[in-house]
C-alpha cells in the first residue's frame, strides 16, 4: 500500500474538464503479468464459494493529467477488470514504480442532503468491494463511453442513480473537487454533492425501491458521525477528511 497522493485540487464543473482517449501507458512487467491468469482463476473461485458477483469487463485508467489555468486536461487508457484486481496481488507489484501502477479511475462523492445529512452506502459483501460502508460512487466504466467533462460527470450520475435512487433532478451542486492516487494505486475522481431533498424523502424513496445486489442499505449521517467514519476507515477516507469542504 501507498499513501494517497493529490494529483489536482479545484472546485471543477464539466467545462473545466477535456478528456482525451489513448492507449494505455501503463509500463508492463512479464514477471507480474505472468500472475494475473493464476490470480484471477482463483478470485473467480472464491467469489462461487461466497456468492460474490465477480465479472471482467472494461474501465478507463489514468495515462495522464495535467492542470493549467483552471482546467484540467485528463488523458484516460483501457485496462479491464481482470488486470486492475488482480495486480494488487501479484507478487512485488507494490515494489513496482509509478509507470507501472494500474491507475483504474473510479468516482466517489460526498453527498449532503437539504437537512444537512451524509450519506454513505452499507454494503451486502456480494461484490468486489471489500469495504462494509463505502461512499456512493463507482468504477468508470466504458460504457458508455467518456468523451468529454460532462460524461464523467453523468457516470457519477448513474451510479447515484442506481446506488442510492438520487435523480439528477435532485441536485442542487456536484464539484469535483479532486484527482488523487488512492493507497491501492487507483485514481479517485473525488465530488462534492449537494441535494435539494432531505433525508427523510431519500430514505422513503430507497426502501420502496429495488436494490442492487451488492447495496445492503443507505447509512444516513450527522456531520460529526460521518466524520468519524471516516476516521476510521482506510488511508484514502482519512485523507479525504482532511479535504471535505460541504
């Protein structure tokens, strides 16, 4: 594990992002690479036994990003779900350089309601995810594809959508307020949310909703308790404590 590292810091709306789409950049070592199938066989064995959903597909990386005058320029690779999970435990990856990181991005948002509550996610242990609460937020997927600020913006959307019931017409303000490396060599596309509904409205609206499979409930939150949470969760929330502006 790493410490997380802050790449960008702003107060950024879809017109501050341009997004571009190459090939990966991501360093390639044979002697980790020649791990992966033998690590996934045996995650894709595990998952069966505990009745996990476990699926490759595609998600965007991080090849580059660079930060000038307000906007940031973000240059996104290909790298699919098998090799992002299973590099983190090959042997000696975490002795590997930056260039060779798997740099997976993923959303992830601090959303407060109109009565000032916090909302996280607890979470059923039927997926990937090994957190028991995590933020609502996901892996970014290419599909649909990422073209452009606002489709990074609408991936977010989506997963609040499904994660949680929120609409896109529930928002009153979404920032992105950082770009990050997490302690797992991901990179984290960390938001800012707030809703124009209350708890109350949100809570009603989730427990007559159906659930994803790997969505146990929604944990709804005073500041101070959330906070704490996060305290005492893993090194990226304890850095993101520090960055929490709503």
């Amino acid at each position: 594990m790493i410490k997380p590292v802050m790449l960008a810091k702003g107060h950024f709306k879809p017109k501050d992002l341009s997004i571009t789409i190459s090939k990966s950049n991501r360093k390639i070592d044979p002697k980790i690479e020649d791990q992966l199938n033998n690590l996934w066989k045996e995650k894709e064995r595990r998952a069966r036994e505990k009745g996990q959903l476990i699926y490759n597909g595609l998600s965007y990386r991080l090849n580059s990003l660079k930060l000038r005058e307000g906007k940031l320029f973000i240059d996104l690779g290909i790298i699919d779900f098998k090799t992002r999970e299973c590099l983190l435990e090959a042997k000696d990856y975490y002795e590997l350089t930056e260039e060779y990181w798997r740099k997976g991005g993923h959303t992830l948002a601090i959303v407060k309601t109109s009565d000032g509550k916090y909302l996280m996610v607890e979470l059923s242990g039927k997926s990937m995810n090994k957190n028991k609460t995590d933020f609502l937020g996901g892996i970014i997927e290419t599909e649909p594809p990422i073209k452009s600020g606002n489709d990074l913006f609408e991936s977010l959307y989506r997963e609040l959508g499904e994660e949680a019931f929120i609409k896109k017409e529930d928002i009153s303000n979404c920032i992105l307020e950082m770009v990050y490396i997490t302690h797992s060599t991901d990179v984290g596309f960390y938001f800012e949310i707030l809703l124009k509904i209350t708890s109350d409205e949100l809570e009603n609206r989730f427990n007559n909703g159906i659930k994803e499979i790997d969505i146990k409930s929604l944990k709804i939150m005073s500041r101070e308790d959330f906070i704490k949470e996060l305290e005492n969760h893993n090194s990226d929330k304890q850095f993101i404590v520090t960055q929490i502006e709503i």
